[in-house]
C-alpha cells in the first residue's frame, strides 16, 4: 500500500512538476519579501515587535500561555486558509488567490526567521529551527501540494466547462479532489499537534534567556 500511495505521489509531481515551480517560487518570493520587509520598517516598529515577542516568551516562561488556547487559534488559523484554499479551486477565478496565499505564508516565514535572526542572533536562529520551523516544513509542504492540487483542478473545470466534458469525469474528479484536502487536513492537524505539544518546549527554554 504505501508503494502504491508514493508511486501516485510521484506520478502526481511529474505531472504537474511545471505547476510546482511556479508555486515554489511564489513562496520563496513571498520569503524573500518578508525578509526585505524586515530590512525597511522604521526602528520603531522592530522594537515593538520585540517587545512584543520578549512579552510572548515570558508567557510561555511563566506558563500563562495554555495548551488548548494554542492548539484552537492555530487550528483555526491553517484551516481557514486550508478551507479557502479548497473553495478558490472550484473556482475559475479563484486561481490568482490560490497564488497569494501561498505568497503569504512565505512572507510570514520570511518575517518571522528574519526578524528573530537580526535582533536574536544565534538564540533567534535555534528559536527558529527548533520552536518555528518542524511544524511550518509539514505546514508550507501541505500548502505547496494543495496550491498545486487546486489549480490543477480548476484548469480541470475549465477544460470541461470549454470542452463540455460528460459530468461523470467530473464529479470523480471532485471526489479525489475532496479526498486530497481531507489527508492535507491530517497533516495541517500533525503539524498543529506539534506546534502544541513539542515546540513551545523549545521556545519556553530559548526564550528563557532572550527577554
């Protein structure tokens, strides 16, 4: 079963291997944005962003931040834009949005690892390995694959809407389509999990000696 499922998975990227780069490169531009954008706010605005994040980590220090307050607003935030995700693939007109929020969480993680580098330094950068980036490698691949997922059903739609394809093909093509967003939003809740149970660990023992 698990060949099965990986030589799908490879027939899947092959297929699409053009779609891919250019959502890879969405993010990695949305990356680069959120670093530069580091770069140019005004100095003002970095400091209240650290004095915000000392204030975050001495919550998790003193452990006023609660398990399930993280669990149920990072749960609601990655299936909100997981659900919208869904929603623009059955729409035509909805493949420009599928490309900004892929932009988007690119720029988070490129704010998020540039501003902890340039005021953090060393602790900004094992902050970020060890309390940011396990649960965003499964969150960011996640939404790679499901970026790709909706626009190649979308130009589906088109394909049948321009070629009046028998609607059969079709609802087995929704069918797939639903089944794949249901596995993402198993790896969406893996990597939720781990960013409630494993990574504030990290952030509480780092964060412990930069407030």
């Amino acid at each position: 079963m698990p060949i099965v499922a990986l030589d799908l998975i490879k027939k899947h990227v092959k297929t699409n291997i053009i779609v891919y780069f250019i959502i890879i490169l969405c993010l990695l531009v949305g990356i680069s944005v959120g670093g530069f954008t580091v770069k140019i706010i005004s100095e003002n605005h970095k400091q209240e962003l650290v004095s915000y994040l000392r204030g975050f980590f001495r919550l998790f220090h003193d452990d006023s931040i609660r398990s399930g307050d993280i669990l149920s607003q990072s749960l609601i935030n990655n299936f909100q834009l997981l659900g919208l995700c869904y929603i623009l693939g059955l729409s035509i007109i909805g493949i420009i949005g599928v490309f900004l929020i892929i932009a988007f969480k690119g720029f988070v993680v490129g704010f998020t690892v540039g501003l902890l580098i340039e005021q953090f330094k060393f602790k900004g950068c094992l902050l970020f390995m060890l309390g940011v980036l396990p649960q965003n490698l499964i969150i960011i691949s996640t939404f790679i694959a499901a970026s790709v997922v909706s626009l190649s059903f979308a130009s589906t739609f088109i394909k049948n809407k321009l070629n009046k394809t028998k609607q059969a093909n079709f609802y087995e093509r929704f069918l797939k389509y639903t089944g794949a967003y249901l596995g993402f939003s198993i790896l969406v809740l893996i990597a939720v999990l781990i960013e409630t149970l494993i990574s504030p660990i990290f952030i509480k023992m780092i964060g412990a000696y930069i407030q």
